[in-house]
C-alpha cells in the first residue's frame, strides 16, 4: 500500500487519540484531531484558525500565538514518544514537520513489516562497528599499558601472597588529664607483652589500667593503603591488610610484605630492617648511616617535630623463600605519603630506578621531605645505597 484513504487516515488518527500517551492530554488530542481533519479537507491552516479552534475567544483575549507554536511542539513529542512505544509497530506514521501546521502519512520503516532488511543490516553493522572496537581498544590499551617496574615486578610474579602491614600505635586505658578514664599510649609500650612486662616491673601500673581494645593509625595509612590499592589492582592482584600491633616477626618472612607506617612505635620491621641492611641501621629513633665511599658513618635524628619537614626511609629488600619487600617508615604522615606516591606511581619509579639503581631491584634510601603544613610535599634524596644484604 503506497497511498492511504481518508478514510484510513481517520482510522490510523483514533489509534493515536485512544493511546495511553495522548488519553491524559485533551489539548494535544483536540490539536491533532483538528490539524489532521483540516488537512484532509484542505483547509487553510493559521496560528488564528487553529487558536480559536483549540482555546476559542480565551485566545483572542490573551492575543498570544506563541502559545500555539508551544502546543504544536508538544504534539510532535507526543507523537514521538507514543511510536517509541505503543505505536512502534504500526505501518504508517503521522508527522507534522517543523514551520508547518499541515500532517502528513508516511511509511514507518521501523515497524515489523519492513524491519528484515533493516536487523540484517544492523547486524552486520553492529559486528563491524565490535570489531573496530575491539581493535581500537587493543591499540589504545597497548599505548596506555605501563609495565611494572622492576621494583614491584616480583610481587605480581612470583605467586607469594602479599600481606600489606599499616603501622599503628598500641594503646591501653588508664586515667587522663582531665581525670576520666581514656586511651593512653606510650611509645616504650608497644605490644601486649610490652604492657605486661611493664606492669610487672611496676606494680603501682595495674590500678585501673587495662589494654585498650582498639589501636590507632594516622593519616598516613589510608593514603598510602589508596595508592597501593590502585597500584595492584591495576595488574589484576591484591594483598591482605594487617596492622603491625597484630603482626609476628614470622608473617614478615613468610609473605611478600609491605610496611608503611613509624619507626617511633618500635615495630618489627626495624629489627627486620637492621638484620637485612648492611649499612643502615634504626635504634632510638635514629638512623646510622655506613658510608662506605666516604668511609665514615652520619647520623640521622628521625625525632623530629614533623610538621614542616621530616625524614623519610626507603627499603626494598629480598627475603628468605623468594619472598619480597617494601619498607616504608616516617614517623610523622608526610614521610610515607610522598614516598609511596613517587614508588607508586609507575612512571616516577622508572626514573628513579633508571637514574639511581641501575635496574637493581634493591636498595635502601633515605629522604628529606619538606612541605607546608603538611601538603605540597617535595622529596629530596639524601643518601642511598643499592642494598647488600646481610645472610
């Protein structure tokens, strides 16, 4: 059928009035019912005609045709929104084009009828344009990949678990300043045996002191804990959380491990540091320094305030079992922070270890970090030395 009759016109125009999308809106059912009338009639159609029409003398007294160009945008929407849905399948479309007022009947090539040659079409179209997608993202991903670096290689490799270990503070309860009871801590006290012992050697200590059940991290450990999390998922791994106040010299050993966190809590990846460093060495709060090439030993006070500069103490190690890791330590936040951000970032790792290590994948380094109230953090390398590690 290639021309409908007014008749079928006038069938295909009670369709649309009766349909869900035009039964709560009289106005745009009186204006299409009018319009497509007028226009089988071949009445002359004007911006009066169709206001005295639709709104009658209420539009003479409001001398507003601009509302009639809205009531006619309307009904286009209408009609689109009504052959998305209920009308999707009907073979013939009514249209009113834009600066017109007259309707018109076309074909809808979208309907079942017509829609072979179309879904052949779409199909081929469709797995040309997945193709070309496919392509496109193998060439853009092969662009954007960034290989690990060989500092981190051996963690995704090499099939050990990692356990990333936060350095957190061991507190207890006992009374405050202000006379009430709350979380203490004391750097001396760092573990259950340390409170103990303690309280062993005074006795005084056991009146209404107690452990407390919660210990704390500072700022440092979520940032940090952040940015290797994106790290190691961006190659598909992932590791275990555990907080150093919880931890055994063994989970060190027997894991890839990962520290971030203070020398200040006496935590045992100092002891693991100093076992495996041959020129470094970490005691109350401190940090020896064995220059070889200059053939004399400096001293680093890492007792510092903190709050505009602070030193910061890298180490990447290989332990016993092929087991791998990266030791962290600050005792303030801003220490770790900027060093895990230049190791993590990949391409601030590759020029570090190209410019410092020569494709070693150990070593131990210690930073100045200076930024204003701890933001804006510049890392400055005081001393390094590719790690020969002690048996």
């Amino acid at each position: 059928m290639s021309v409908l009759s007014d008749e079928e016109k006038i069938i295909l125009l009670d369709d649309i009035l009766e349909s869900r999308v035009f039964s709560k809106s009289p106005t745009s059912k009186n204006l299409l019912s009018f319009l497509v009338k007028s226009t089988i009639a071949k009445k002359q159609l004007k911006e009066t005609t169709i206001g005295l029409e639709i709104f009658g003398k209420q539009f003479l007294d409001q001398n507003n045709s601009s509302s009639i160009r809205v009531n006619i945008y309307n009904l286009r929407k209408k009609l689109e929104k009504y052959y998305e849905n209920e009308g999707k399948d009907v073979k013939w479309k009514v249209i009113i084009d834009k600066g017109q007022y007259y309707t018109s009947f076309i074909q809808n090539n979208t309907s079942k009828s017509n829609l072979k040659d179309y879904k052949k079409l779409y199909r081929v179209s469709s797995f040309a344009a997945i193709f070309l997608l496919v392509i496109l993202g193998f060439v853009i991903a092969k662009m954007l990949y960034t290989p690990p670096t060989i500092l981190w290689n051996s963690f995704f490799t090499n099939k050990k678990e990692t356990t990333l270990i936060v350095g957190d503070f061991f507190g207890f309860m006992a009374e405050t300043k202000t006379g009430r009871i709350g979380w203490n801590r004391d750097y001396q006290i760092n573990s259950l045996d340390d409170f103990y012992g303690f309280q062993k050697e005074n006795p005084d200590f056991k009146n209404n002191v107690f452990p407390a059940n919660y210990s704390y991290i500072t700022e440092m450990g979520s940032i940090a804990v952040y940015r290797l999390t994106r790290l190691f998922n961006s190659r598909n791994k992932d590791f275990s959380i555990r907080f150093s106040t919880k931890s055994t010299y063994n989970d060190i050993k027997e894991h890839n491990s990962i520290y971030i966190g203070p020398t200040k809590n006496n935590n045992k990846f100092i002891q693991y540091f100093n076992e495996r460093n041959a020129f470094f060495y970490i005691q109350d709060r401190k940090l020896r320094y064995k220059n070889i090439a200059k053939s004399k030993d400096t001293i680093f006070n890492l007792d510092v305030e903190g709050t505009a500069s602070e030193y910061a103490i890298v180490s990447r190690l290989k332990g016993a079992d092929d087991t791998e890791q990266f030791l962290f330590f600050s005792d303030h936040d801003m220490g770790v922070i900027a060093t895990v951000e230049l190791f993590c970032n990949q391409n601030k790792a590759k020029l570090f270890t190209k410019e410092y290590l020569k494709d070693s994948d150990t070593f131990t380094a210690l930073f100045r970090v200076t930024g204003k109230e701890r933001t804006n953090l510049n890392l400055e390398l005081i001393a390094i030395d590719s790690v020969y590690q002690l048996p």
